[in-house]
C-alpha cells in the first residue's frame, strides 16, 4: 500500500523544475567561460581553469554551513534568497569583463549554489514518501542528469551561432523561469523540537551518521572528475571530438531510462543490488573508454558509465539521508554535496597530474581502480551501513 504514495506531487515536480535550471546554468558556464576567458578576454587555459576551481572552492566552504542554516532561516525561505541571488550573479556575467572581477564573482556565485542546491535537494526529500525515498530521490537527481546535456547542448549552441552576450542572457532567463516555479514550494512543516540554537558546533557542520557514506561518495566523485574535466581534450585526441555530445546524450538517455528501475529495486530489495552492479557497470565502461578506438567503443563506454553513474550516486545521496532523522536531512544533504564536491575539486586536479604523466588512458584507467576500491570498500562497509540505518 506504501508503494502507491505518489512521488510526483505539485511540490515536488516545483522542486525537479527549480533544480533542472540551477544546474543548466551550472553546467551552461562551466562549459562555456573557459572559452570566453580564452577568447574574449584572452587568458591562458590555467587562469581559465580557475573559473570552475574557484566556484567549487567556495561551494565547499560554504556547504557545512548551510545545514545549520538552513535550520535557522527555513529550508524554503533560504531557497528563494539563494534562487534570488544566483539569478543576480547570472545576470552580471553580461556587464563584467575584468578578469579579477570575474572569478571574484564565481566565488560568490558558488556559494549561493552550494545554499540552492542543497535546500532544494533537503526539501526534495522531506516531500518524498519515506517508503519511496529511493526512488522518488533517484526521480529528482534525473533534474541533475538532464542538465548534463541540456546545459552544454543550450550553451554551445548560442555561442556558436549568436554570441557570449546572447548567452549570459538566456542563462539568466532559464534560471528567472526556474527560480519562479519555485515560488509555488509549500511551507515545510515544523516539528515540535526547541527552538534552534545560533551557536554553532561540530555538529552544525556535518551529519556524523551521514560521513561514512559521503566519504565513499566521494571516490565516485573524484572518478567521475576525469569525464566532467578531461573528456572533451581525451575525444578531441582521439578524433571524436565531435561526438562528445552525443557521449552525454547516451550518458544521460540510458540514466532517464534505468532510473524507474533502479529506485524500485533500491525501495524493494535493498541498496547492495543497485550499487554493486552500478559499480562494475561504471569500472567497466572507464576500461572501455581507456581502450576506446572507435565511435561505437566512445558511445558504449558512455552508456556503461551513465548506467553505473545514475545507479550509485542517487543509492548514495538516499543512504546518507536514510542514516540520520527526518529533522537532520538538511545536514545529511549537505554534508553528502560537501564530500561530493571535494572529490571532484580533488579529482580535477590530481588527475591532471595523471594525465601529464601517464596520459588520458592512464587516467581513466586510474579512474577504474579507483571505482574497484570504492566497490570494496562499500562491501567492508555494508553490514556497519545497514546497522546504522534509521538510528
């Protein structure tokens, strides 16, 4: 009978909406500010690499934090003022040039990402159905997955056709569209608990029971690195540079497509059936893509990794979540993105390191080992994990 609550309510679909934008225009700038920093302001590949180091640094340092913020100001009210802001943030990317001034404003720009996306995705859960939690959670990361190959696909399109100017515009109308559907979010309800203490403590910055899940999600993240940073310079020396994007689109189609099945299995039968074949199916296709010598070998590895990428992390987000009590989602959320964040900030720059040394097919074959240790640390972990569940 649980089985039959509904997943998409008003609320949460306002929610998918508003998560969809904020990471088209993530993924939107990501793509193309490194060409603008090269082409129109004429800085070298590694200033233009600060763009993204500088976002994810601040975004870093301000996820411990929004936990407790978010207990204090509202999961809602501290979204709409994160949505505000980052819509600020998008708009002056049209009126500012300086180099400086640029990264000053990514660094404040992460930080009001870091706030939207984990109150979004703290809220998200509170309006899932405890018993579809699985799904209903693996439902609303497919907001994220879309956002991989719309943002790029929306970006590189403009950019190509009309200009960076044109782009900054519709990146903020994207998220003006987004910010507004989130105006139709309810109040959440309060529970009957003292009133929250401003002092902050440990506490207040991770969520204990969430750490050893999120630390495992964190060598996902550091893996998944070298296909969000090194990808497009990899296909481009291996001739398919052309086909990146229909690397995504097959990355992102066989997630939407697998993940009604893997929620169900995930709520029904446990998280060990959806994890451990995500991670071979993602340690699979870094081999494939290590080996990749033909378009069709390219196209494969990104649907073996889409499969493993859109199986393991939703299982993980939902686990780090499961680990704590319903009124400490805000911080289990936010310490998993913490955590998350950190191993692709790690990820980026270690495997840079790889790939100057050893090459793209030593990375990504570093890649897979490190998948192969993530699935055996999750198998030493397994047993300790289900004992923590709900406690």
């Amino acid at each position: 009978m649980s089985n039959k609550e509904p997943i998409w309510t008003k609320p949460f679909i306002s929610l998918f909406s508003t998560n969809l934008s904020i990471f088209i225009i993530f993924y939107g700038l990501v793509t193309v500010l490194p060409l603008y920093a090269t082409d129109v302001l004429e800085r070298s590949d590694e200033e233009a690499g600060l763009l993204m180091t500088i976002f994810l640094l601040s975004a870093i340092i301000m996820r411990p934090f929004t936990g407790k913020l978010l207990d204090i100001a509202g999961k809602r009210k501290m979204l709409w003022i994160s949505l505000i802001l980052y819509l600020i943030c998008t708009v002056l990317y049209y009126f500012i040039e300086p180099f400086t001034i640029l990264l000053a404003l990514r660094f404040v720009q992460g930080i009001w990402f870091s706030i939207a996306t984990t109150a979004s995705g703290s809220l998200a859960a509170d309006n899932i159905p405890p018993s579809r939690r699985g799904a209903g959670l693996g439902y609303f990361t497919m907001s994220t997955n879309l956002a991989v190959v719309v943002g790029p696909f929306i970006a590189l399109t403009i950019v190509q056709y009309f200009s960076y100017d044109i782009f900054f515009i519709a990146m903020s109308v994207l998220l003006l569209i987004g910010a507004l559907s989130a105006l139709s979010i309810p109040a959440e309800k309060q529970p009957a608990v003292p009133p929250v203490k401003t002092r902050m403590t440990l506490n207040d910055l991770f969520e204990k029971r969430s750490l050893p899940i999120a630390l495992i999600g964190s060598l996902i993240a550091f893996s998944y690195a070298s296909i969000l940073s090194y990808l497009s310079i990899y296909s481009q020396q291996k001739g398919v540079l052309h086909l990146t994007s229909s690397f995504f689109a097959v990355f992102a189609i066989v997630m939407l497509v697998t993940r009604p099945f893997t929620g169900r299995i995930f709520d029904e039968k446990g998280p060990r059936y959806i994890i451990i074949p995500g991670l071979i199916s993602f340690m699979f296709g870094l081999i494939l893509l290590a080996y990749m010598d033909s378009p069709f070998t390219f196209l494969l590895s990104g649907a073996f990794i889409g499969l493993g990428y859109g199986a393991v992390v939703p299982s993980f987000q939902t686990l780090a979540i499961q680990s704590t009590t319903h009124e400490r989602s805000g911080y289990a959320t936010a310490t998993f993105f913490t955590l998350f964040d950190t191993g692709i900030a790690i990820g980026s720059f270690v495997l840079g390191i790889v790939a100057s040394k050893l090459g793209y097919q030593g990375l990504y074959l570093l890649s897979s080992g490190i998948v192969i240790l993530t699935l055996i640390v999750f198998l030493m972990r397994m047993k300790q994990l289900r004992a923590n569940l709900y406690k």
